[in-house]
C-alpha cells in the first residue's frame, strides 16, 4: 500500500495535485452559491431601507 502511495516517488506531486483539484472543484461548485447569498442579502437589506426611507 506504501508503494502504491509512494508512486515510484511521485507520490508528493501526484497527491497534491490531486487534492489541489478537489479544492478548486469544490470552490467552483460552491462559489457561486455564496454570490447569490450574499446578492439576496444585499438586496433584501436595500428594499429594507428603501421602505423606511418611504415611510418617514
């Protein structure tokens, strides 16, 4: 199994790019998820003083 993780001394460059992939691949994904969170919470708060300007 050492070996195989070992990968004929690879094995550094090899898991790290692997995992490097995984973490961008993961940030792709959620990436754009949290923009439209952050976008709606924006908006929310904007229509939020945009009604209490009104109201005075």
């Amino acid at each position: 199994m050492s070996a195989w993780f070992d990968m004929g001394g690879h094995g550094l460059y090899v898991w790290s790019s692997y995992g490097l992939f995984v973490v961008v691949m993961l940030w792709d994904l959620l990436s754009p998820w949290l923009r439209r969170r952050r976008l709606l919470r924006t908006l929310a708060l904007k229509i939020r003083r945009e009604a209490a300007r009104r109201s005075t």
